[in-house]
C-alpha cells in the first residue's frame, strides 16, 4: 500500500508540488489532493526526516520559528492510503 505524511492533528499533507494553485498552510504543508504519494513505508520515512530538516532552516530563517527537526516530525505521521481508481 502507498503512503503519505499527515499533520497528526489536521487533515494536512507534505506537499508534492511546489505548484502555487497550492494553498500553504502551518509548516508550508497542504491540501490531501497536493501531497505526495510514497510507495514504500521506508521512502515515506525518509521523506519525512528530510521534509523536517528543510522546513526547520525555512521556519529559522525567514518565520524566526525555532523548531528542531525532531520536534516536527513529531507532529507528523506516516498514514497509509488506498488509491481508487
């Protein structure tokens, strides 16, 4: 089964596209139809250590957020999906 990264508390994703028709809400994440889909659970968690890193130095730098990545992937999950056709 495919998987995506969701905000544990709100229905937002890691982003899939750098598309501005794309709202940005809380830690630049979006919309479920703007994600990303993984195939694997490995690639998703990787995703997520990286998403975290890039978003800690963007919140530091322009937000003056000073989360740690730990801290954001915390608030994060790895929830898997089914895909209709």
């Amino acid at each position: 089964m495919p998987y995506v990264i969701k905000h544990r508390d709100k229905d937002l994703y890691v982003p899939g596209t750098a598309s501005r028709k794309a709202t940005r809400y809380d830690l630049y994440l979006v919309e479920k139809k703007w994600t990303k889909i993984y195939p694997t659970l490995q690639g998703a968690r990787s995703a997520l250590a990286y998403w975290a890193v890039q978003i800690s130095h963007t919140l530091k730098g322009f937000d003056g957020i000073d989360k740690t990545p730990d801290e954001l992937k915390n608030q994060m999950e790895i929830v898997e999906i089914e895909l209709t056709v």
